[in-house]
C-alpha cells in the first residue's frame, strides 16, 4: 500500500480512525517522561495531538500528506502544535537519543521496521500493533 493508496483513503471530511487516541497509547501516555516524542506512521494525528495536549513536543511521520494536512487541522483545533513530516519510514532516519519516547503504529511492514529502530533510538517506547481481523490493539511498551 503506497502513498496514492492512503491518501485515497484519507481523503474524505471525517476522521478515518477518529479523533480520540488509541487506548493503549492513552493508558501509558503519562509514563513517557518530559521531552520530544516521535510518532511514526501517525496517520490523521489523533495520537500526536493527544500527546502534544500533555505537553510533548511531537513530531509525527507518515507517508500520506493528506492525512498530515487533517493531523495539523487536528492540532489547530485543540490549540496545540505539532511537527509533521511526510515520509516513507523504510528511508526515514531516526536522530538517535533525540526523543523521550515513540508511539508507533506497528500496522504495516515498513512502520513495523522503523519501529524497531525507534526502540533502539528512544530512551522510552510506547509501541503498539494493531490486531487487524478484530480491529482490537495489542501494546508493546519499555515505560
Ligand atoms: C492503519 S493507519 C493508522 C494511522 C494512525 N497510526 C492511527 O492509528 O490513527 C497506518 C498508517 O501507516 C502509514 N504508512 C503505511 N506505510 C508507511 C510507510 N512506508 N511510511 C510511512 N507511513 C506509512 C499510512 O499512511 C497510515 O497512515
């Protein structure tokens, strides 16, 4: 799935996966210490701008423009800023010991591999998979 596929997907008025963040990343939000989190395949930003709401500095990465567009509408929306970089995350290059933490969305092959270079890269993780045939998540976490 290429990045015509998601922005097809994204293209319409509603958020695709809401608005309200992830129950996993939710429940283990608080323990990421004070710094820069990085979201990978964050898609329309619902976990970016919740993470960005608990005072972070989020940058939130994902192949799709129109869905980085929708997360910065996101953003505007609940007053709080957020950094969003377009980009294919088999290429993207993870600054090491830049972050506090990551919240990466493991639902494809290439997050899944930039994931793992975000574990090694963080001081804290907050991965988590997304268990396709029920549509429930699964959480993966070092905090
Ligand atoms: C199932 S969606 C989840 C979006 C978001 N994490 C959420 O839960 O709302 C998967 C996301 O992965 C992104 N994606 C897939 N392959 C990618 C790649 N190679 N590089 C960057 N992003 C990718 C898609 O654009 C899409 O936004």
């Amino acid at each position: 799935m290429d990045a015509e596929f998601w922005n097809h997907r994204y293209a319409r008025d509603d958020f695709v996966y809401g608005t309200e963040p992830n129950d996993f990343v939710a429940e283990v939000a608080a323990r990421i210490p004070p710094g820069p989190v990085l979201c990978l395949a964050e898609g329309e930003g619902r976990n970016a701008v919740y993470l960005a709401s608990l005072g972070h500095a989020v940058t939130a990465v994902d192949l799709s423009m129109v869905a980085l567009g929708k997360a910065q509408k996101l953003a505007a929306v609940h007053g709080v800023k957020i950094e969003t970089v377009v980009a294919d995350l088999a290429a993207y290059r993870i600054e090491p010991g830049a972050w506090a933490g990551d919240c990466s969305d493991l639902g494809a092959p290439a997050p899944a591999a930039a994931a793992k270079r975000a574990r090694a890269s963080c001081g804290r993780t907050a991965v988590w998979r997304r268990v396709r045939a029920r549509s429930l998540y699964a959480g993966a976490t070092d905090l």
